[in-house]
C-alpha cells in the first residue's frame, strides 16, 4: 500500500476542523500521514488537532507564523515523506473513499499524469449539501479546457505527484501577499496541466463548504486573484485561444457583478456589465443575466416574505457523508457552453499530439 501525505492548512478553524479531521481519519485507505499546518491560529482549533494527535500515530500539527494558505500547504509540502499529496481544507470533508480512488486513477494514468481530481459538493455550515458541482468529464490534456472552466473547483479535490508539485514550484505565496489570496489551487492546476496530464474520478467524494456571507466578502480578491493567475498563465502559455482567455475575462466580471448587485453598487454594476458583454456577450446577455434577475427577484421576494428559518433549511438538506457520491444532483450545462468545451477538447488534443519534448506551451527564449 503507499503512503500519502494530507496537508491541511489550517487558520482559526475551530468550528469546523474535526469534521474536517475525522473525515481524514476515516479514509478507506489507511497509509496516511496527516499533517495539520497551524497557520498562527489564535482560538481553540490547536488543542482540537493535538487531540486526533494523542489518539492516532499518524497525524501531526506543525506550527508556524500566519502566511496564508499557500505559505501552509507549501510548508507540509516541505515536511511530507510520501510521493503522492493531497491537501484538504480545513473546513471541507472527504468521503470514505476520496483517497484510494483518487490514488487508483492516478496510479492507473502512470507517470505522465500529474493529479487526479473527484467533484465535488457544495455544503452549508453544517455539512447539508446544497447543491452538486458541473460534471464536465475534463481528463487527459485539458489545459485549454481549464483556463475556460475551473473544472476541479477547489483545492480539496485533488491527489498529485508530489514531484510535480515540487518541479513547479509549490504554491504561489505571492498572492497573498498582493493581497489577490483565493486562486492558488487553480494556478497550482494550470502549471501542472501545462505539461502533464489530468485523471478524474467521476464521484461525488469531496465535500466543499460554503459558509454564508463569505463568497460576498471575498469576491473582489477573488476576481483580482483570478485575473493575476490568467495574466501568468496567459505569458507562460501564449498557445492559450485568446477566445477563450475572453470567455474567462467574462466570467470574471460575471461574478464582480453579482458582487456589485449584493452591494447594491449601481456603479460597479454598470462597469462590470459593460466589460463581460465586451468580452463575451453571448453569455452574458443569455445565460448570466437571466440568472442575475432571478437572484435580484428572490431578494425582493425575501423582503416582502417571511424568508424560512435558516435552521429549518438547514435541517431540509441531506448531510453530505449520508449521500451515494454516484448521485448526481448538478444542473445540465447549456449547449454554448457544452460545444465551447469540445472545441477546446479537441484543440487540447491537437496541441498535445505536437508535443515531442517537453511542454509546447513554454515562451519561446
């Protein structure tokens, strides 16, 4: 059996980091060392962790100075033994089974393929699944693909190599520091699709949550994040279809809009409309905008209603540990999207079959 290395970051994450832990703990497969990095935690989320250290041999807690999250998973990068790493938030959860059958897919694809990835749910403060992630069936080379659509999602869903991590340099710390934190994991995706190949497993084992209000208030660092990643994608790879580094562009303002909306920002409304019609109108005026009125009626609707009791939603929703991870629950993609992705398959498939050595995405010298 190998060995794997979990890294999990860790901040203040005392509501959540025992779930986050036992969901670890109950991985099928058992040859794991766990390490928690303590990212200058200031509340009780330490003394949780050194509880699963005193009751079972394979976790750890390492310390050090808050850095952000990219700085945390590159230091238990650092300290793991194990050539294969998967690293979990540590608000998020894992089916049983993430583990071995992330490991099988990405052992089964060899040395070619540098992370294999499950999707994802996404679940409320206390583990009800609201709601299941796209199924794009993205695999093999699908580096287009992936500046079109975040197809993994989130950091928590992913097994790599953990020599590739290293060849490309670990995380980005540089984007916490600019103040842009929240698009490590896709750039991380990015520079390993750049020059290997991606094996999914097509379940339903990683549980991502979405804790209320924090989307809104992080969405501007958000949207400077991801454009930070695109513009260095965009140098390191100028094979990337300019179309599709637009769509992107509009996906982008897409959610700065959403954010403008929740502000009541007529401003930013305007500014962020302006520029997703620009870079992509089709979508933007068919497929986001519907969308965006429906949110802009349901908080009218809110404000004339009695809204339901959080709790009594809450208590509605299946817990995401009780669901078969084969039960799909994502809404059908649209037939713009669905045909922009097998152009941009089959442009992945071009490119690689042109590649003799190395990467032919590199900048030419």
């Amino acid at each position: 059996m190998r060995l794997v290395s979990v890294i999990i970051p860790m901040f203040n994450a005392e509501r959540t980091i025992e779930r986050t832990l036992e969901s670890v703990r109950r991985q099928s497969h058992s040859k794991l060392e766990v390490l928690v990095v303590d990212d200058g935690s200031t509340d009780g989320s330490a003394s949780i962790v050194d509880v699963f250290c005193t009751l079972d041999e394979r976790f750890k807690r390492l310390s050090k100075e808050n850095g952000g999250v990219a700085s945390a998973r590159n230091h238990g990068i650092r300290h793991a033994r194990a050539d294969y790493i998967a690293v979990i938030d540590a608000d998020d959860l894992w089916h049983p089974q993430f583990v071995e059958k992330a490991l099988g897919a990405l052992v089964r694809g060899g040395e070619q393929f540098s992370f294999a990835y499950a999707l994802n749910r996404r679940i409320d403060e206390n583990d009800g699944v609201i709601g299941s992630a796209p199924r794009y069936d993205c695999e093999g080379k699908v580096l287009c693909q992936h500046a079109y659509v975040n197809f993994v999602g989130n950091g928590s869903a992913m097994l790599m190599r953990r020599s590739c991590v290293l060849e490309c340099g670990g995380y980005d710390e540089t984007l916490h520091a600019r103040g842009s934190q929240g698009c490590e994991d896709w750039l991380m995706q990015m520079r390993l699709a750049e020059n290997y190949q991606v094996a999914q497993v097509p379940e339903y084992l990683v549980g991502y949550r979405q804790i209320s209000g924090q989307m809104s208030e992080n969405c501007d660092a958000m949207s400077s994040s991801l454009e930070i990643v695109l513009e260095t994608m965009k140098q390191r790879c100028p094979d990337l279809p300019t179309t599709a580094i637009r769509w992107t562009r509009a996906r982008i303002e897409n959610g700065r809009l959403l954010n403008a909306l929740r502000r009541h920002s007529l401003t930013g409304v305007l500014q962020s409309l302006s520029a997703a019609i620009l870079n992509d109108p089709r979508i933007t005026l068919f497929v986001s905008m519907p969308k965006f009125s429906i949110y802009v009626l349901q908080g009218l609707k809110s404000r004339i209603l009695q809204p339901k009791r959080s709790d009594e939603l809450h208590n509605t929703r299946k817990r995401f540990q009780e669901m078969s991870p084969l039960q799909d629950m994502s809404l059908p993609e649209d037939g713009v999207q669905t045909r922009r992705l097998l152009w941009l398959r089959q442009l992945d498939r071009a490119l690689a079959s042109q590649m003799l050595q190395g990467s032919i995405f590199a900048t030419s010298k």
